[in-house]
C-alpha cells in the first residue's frame, strides 16, 4: 500500500545572519491512510518544523514530500495553498478562531476557499458542528464559548473540506485536565471513523493515545 503522506530524507536550514542553523537534518517518513500518528520531541526538536513542511506550511531546503502520489515539494505558495485547503486540516493550542465571529461562520471560512457551492456551505459546517456536539451553539460567538467548545470548533472547522489529514499541534496544551480528555476522546472517535490523524506533542503521556509514535531529537528521527 502507498502511504497517503511521504518525506524523503527533508533538511530544512534557516539563515540567522552568518550562522545557518539546519532544524530538520535528513528526516524520512511514511504516513498511512487511517493512521493515527504522534510526532513527539521537546521543544527545539525540530518537531514543529516537520509539521510545518508536512503539512505545506513551509517548504523544505531539499529532501522530496509526496502527497497523494503527488511531489509537493517545489509547490510554489498559491498551489501549497489550495492544496493544503483542500487535503489538510489543523486544530492549533491557540484555537486560532475568530473571536466576534459566530462558530458557524468560522467552521464555513475554509469553504470560502474551497469549490464547495456556497449553497451548501451552512449545511456542511451544522453538520459538522453536530458531529463535535455543537449543534446546540450554531450562532454563539466564539468568545462566548469554554476552552473546550472552542476546540471542538476548531476540530470541525478542520473537518469541513473533508481533508486526507489532521494536524493537531498540542490540542489540549490550553485546557483542563477533564476538558482535554474530551478532546482526546473526539480524536479518538474520529480515528476509529478511519480519519487520518498526526498529533504533534512534547507530552509523551499524551502521544501514547496514538497507535505509533515517532519521535524526534536535535531534527532528526531517533525512534519510528
């Protein structure tokens, strides 16, 4: 079986002045269609890099990423964008929602971008408000709602364009003990609904919610 997300040996440098600084040092990785897979690795890692390169956030300084079949890695933006509308969803720490704005409307912005008709986009974004078990705060405002409904807001604005791949980059890092094991509970819903999900944590404790683990130190793959 192909994997649904590749990287081949990805380097990723920045230059800070005189002195070039290689985050990602020759990372290779498989991800299956279904997988529910956690990136683990204290910060200054490199961990938070390979999110942003496998989910087209940035770009690599050289090494190959293949989405779908497809080599993404000399993209230029505007086609990174669209594909990353259309084939990629994040849930952040941060919620990341607007806040005057009604958790409707933030669950249809991604449609805006997508070739979803718009008479459609009030449907799909209640249906999956509903899946999260918002239904009943289609038109509250998102400053209006808990740190958890919140994430469940983010998670269905995720969720919307149907995407191959879920990031969540610390999902429960600003919430309560008791409210993040609900959002834990809803990736693990969502997993066992054959959603493909990449956790990227420094809480091993909370990584061990996924079926594999890889785990990542001084940009490099020390575990798989």
């Amino acid at each position: 079986m192909e994997p649904l997300l590749k990287g081949i040996d990805i380097v990723k440098e920045y230059d800070l002045g005189d002195v070039k600084i290689q985050a990602l040092k020759g990372v290779s990785l498989e991800v299956f269609k279904g997988e529910f897979l956690a990136i683990v690795g204290k910060s200054g890692s490199g961990k938070s890099t390979l999110m942003h390169i496998l989910g087209l956030l940035d770009t690599p300084t050289s090494g190959q990423l293949i989405l779908n079949g497809t080599d993404v890695s000399k993209h230029k933006e505007k086609e990174l964008a669209r594909i990353r509308n259309s084939e990629i969803g994040f849930v952040f720490q941060s919620f990341n929602l607007l806040p005057r704005t009604t958790t409707l409307d933030n669950v249809i912005l991604p449609l805006k971008y997508s070739k979803v008709p718009k008479n459609e986009w009030k449907a799909k974004a209640t249906d999956m408000l509903k899946l999260v078990d918002l239904g009943d705060r289609l038109h509250n405002k998102s400053n209006e709602l808990s740190g958890g409904q919140k994430q469940r807001v983010a998670i269905a604005r995720a969720l919307v364009n149907e995407p191959s791949i879920i990031f969540a980059d610390e999902p429960t890092g600003n919430l309560d003990s008791r409210t993040g094991q609900e959002i834990i509970d809803l990736f693990l819903q969502l997993h066992e609904q054959g959603k493909t999900i990449i956790l990227v944590t420094h809480d091993s404790d909370l990584a061990k919610i996924a079926k594999r683990q890889v785990v990542i130190k001084d940009g490099l793959i020390v575990e798989a």
